[in-house]
C-alpha cells in the first residue's frame, strides 16, 4: 500500500502516521497484537486514547509498527509509564 506522503503529514495521530509508514492497514495491526480492530481504530481517531492503554498493548502495537513506543504515544503523556527520560516534566 502506497500512501502519498502529505497524507502521512497531516495525521494527527502519531499512531496512525506509524501505520502508514508502515503500510499497514488498521485490521493488520488487530492480527498482529491481538488488539480489537474497534480499539485500534479509537486510538488513531482520538490520540490520547493511546495513552491511557496499558504499556503492554503499546509495547504491542509498537513492535507491530516496526517502532518505538516514544513514535505513537503523545509526548505529554509520557509520565504515565515512568517514560519521561529528562524530556518532559
């Protein structure tokens, strides 16, 4: 799957950026981790879903993506996991 690149731009959902990049489509990520289509689909329409899951469906989703879990979680969030590495207080 080919994706023009202003269309990856434009995303508001850094996981969904991610999964264009990586060609994948939402029911892929689902097969990949495990994780319902539905909820997959949540946390690219409304970005700070993604932070309230739990580090183990991020880790998931992440390694689905062929990325760190820092390229889909919004950096505000990262407190939640202990993830803060000096960058944001």
């Amino acid at each position: 799957m080919k994706i023009a690149s202003d269309t990856i731009n434009n995303c508001e959902s850094r996981m969904r950026k991610m999964r264009l990049v990586a060609g994948l489509k939402q029911k892929e990520v689902s097969a990949l981790t495990g994780i319902n289509t539905k909820t997959i689909c949540q946390y690219e329409m409304d970005p700070a879903k993604i932070n309230k899951a739990s580090i183990e469906s991020v880790a998931k989703i992440a390694d689905a993506l062929g990325c760190d879990i820092m390229d889909i979680i919004e950096p505000k969030y990262l407190n939640k996991w202990g993830l803060n590495y000096g960058l944001y207080e």
